[in-house]
C-alpha cells in the first residue's frame, strides 16, 4: 500500500463530499472486457468489498483499474500469414492487399474473445482538506488516463500539476553548487546531470558522494540537474526529477518500524499504515514546495 512514486496535483476549492465521490465511482465500476473489446477502464475497490472510497481521518484513497486483452500481433500475424497461403493456394494465385486485410481482421474476430485479460490497477490518494491529489506513478500516461476517468465523473473536479516558483532543475543545481540544502532534506548519493544544447551529454551518479569538486566542474561547465536522490528527515528516501517526478519513494525502516505490533488484523494494518503514510507525505510535499521558493500560483 505504500507509495512508491509521486505526480502530485492539485485539487480546485470546490468542496468534495464523499458520498458523491462514492457514488459516482461505483457507477464507473471496472467492468470485464466484453468479446471485441480489448480495453475496459473504471474503478475499484481499493480494500475489496463495495467500498470504492477507503476514507479514514479525512484521508481518501481510490482504485483506477483497466483490463486489457492480450493478443500479441505476432500471434495474429502467423495465424494470418498460414491462412493467406492456404488461400493462394486454392485460388492459385497470390493473395491481394484487401483480402490480406480482410483475413486479418477475421483472425482478430476470432481471437479476440478467446484472449487473456491482464488487470492493472493504480491507487490515488486525495486529501480533500489541503486540496492534494497524488498519485502513485511515475508514468504520465497512466496518470492521464485515471485522470481522464476522474474527470469524466462529473463531480467538478479539476486537479492540476503542482508547479513551484523555482524549478526543480534550478534549486538542485544550486544546492548541489553549494553543497547545502534546505533543512530538514539532506542530499542522498545518486545524481544525473544534463548538458544544455546539441550534445545533451549526462553525467550519472549512483551510491557516489555528491560534494566533490567534479560535480561542481560539470556545474560550471554548464550541465543542469534533472534527478537527485534525497532524504526527508531521515524519514523519507526518494528521487526528485526537473519535471516534478517524485520518484523511488523509500519509507525508512525507522518510519516504518513505527507501525509493527499495532494492528490484530490486516485492515487494521492497512489503515495504521495509510495514516502514517498520508501524514509524512502531507508534510513532506509542504516541505518540499518550501525548499523551491513556494507554490506557483495560476489564474
């Protein structure tokens, strides 16, 4: 359950009220694919059961799912391919472009029924009262896509990308020249760093100490950073990007050493470990947007 990466946006004022939410989600339900779909896209519960909002002290989470046939279109291809021969050899002559197409789209009409279905989901979690949404990815696409469901349920939201007054490319280069960082963040042991210009040369560091003189040569040289591992009060690993990624998100073993031996039962674990977790991430996104200058505000 806990989170591994973070697009965080944010919530518009309009008061969100959870009943509505649920409502609406369960009418969005995942479905099954149907026999010609090879997609289907809804949502889940995210503990099982009929609840498809896990509300625990104002905290929200929700389930975007997709079921999505497989159908490798080299299976396809073969299978059209062997049926295009026997055909040229009945009519003895070489199949055409059209009948080509046509025989693949019956092997599609065949198959597709008989397809696999793969189930993917991706948890989000909303904080009605600061107006956060966050979701645990770190790919745009899937992120435009539950975003996309979500509007689609007509409950006025409108979540936008949280951006800074500074970039985060900017404030790392700067911290990294330095060698400080706002407190209470410490700069962790992998860095990529990127050359402006044609060459787009990268220089990477992994588990290599950050404060040497070469990182300031690269620095001086021209080279920006774009990724930049930290720590939040020896609480919180995680990797910061220039685009506002928040990636490989480590819940430290003090943090999570925190939550053993409370729970009798597995939701009950669930929900000491979502509290503890929406709480030091809550703080951490305030922290952070702190240390790159404040929030940017949009009309």
């Amino acid at each position: 359950m806990w989170f591994k990466n973070l697009l965080v946006y944010r919530l518009n004022e309009t008061k969100i009220k959870a009943d509505d939410l649920e409502a609406a989600l369960r009418d969005n339900a995942l479905q099954p694919c149907g026999g010609f779909e090879m997609e289907t896209r809804g949502w889940l519960a995210p503990r099982g059961g009929d609840q498809f909002l896990h509300a625990l002290q104002r905290q929200w989470l929700i389930t975007f799912g997709a079921n999505q046939k497989l159908l490798p279109g080299s299976i396809v291809t073969q299978e059209a391919k062997e049926r295009a021969e026997k055909l040229a050899e009945k009519q003895e002559h070489p199949v055409g472009r059209k009948q080509m197409r046509d025989i693949r789209e019956r092997v599609l009409e065949e198959l597709m029924p008989k397809a696999l279905s793969r189930r993917r989901s991706l948890n989000t979690w909303i904080d009605p009262v600061n107006h956060w949404l966050v979701i645990d990815t770190a790919a745009d696409k899937k992120a435009d896509e539950l975003l996309e469901s979500l509007l689609g349920l007509d409950l006025e939201l409108a979540p936008k990308r949280l951006e800074c007054q500074q970039s985060p490319s900017a404030q790392m280069t700067l911290w990294l020249n330095s060698g400080t960082v706002p407190a209470p963040f410490t700069i962790d042991q992998d860095l990529e760093l990127k050359a402006a210009g044609d060459s787009r040369a990268v220089e990477r560091y992994v588990n290599h100490p950050l404060e040497g003189r070469e990182i300031r040569e690269h620095i001086a040289g021209g080279k920006t950073a774009t990724r930049l591992g930290m720590t939040w009060k020896n609480r919180v690993s995680f990797v910061l990007t220039d685009q506002f990624q928040i990636k490989r998100v480590a819940f430290l073993d003090i943090l999570k050493g925190e939550t053993e031996s409370q729970a009798e039962d597995a939701d009950e674990q669930f929900d000491i470990d979502f509290a503890l977790m929406t709480g030091e991430l809550a703080a951490l996104l305030d922290d952070l947007v702190k240390a790159l200058g404040g929030e940017k505000k949009t009309g």
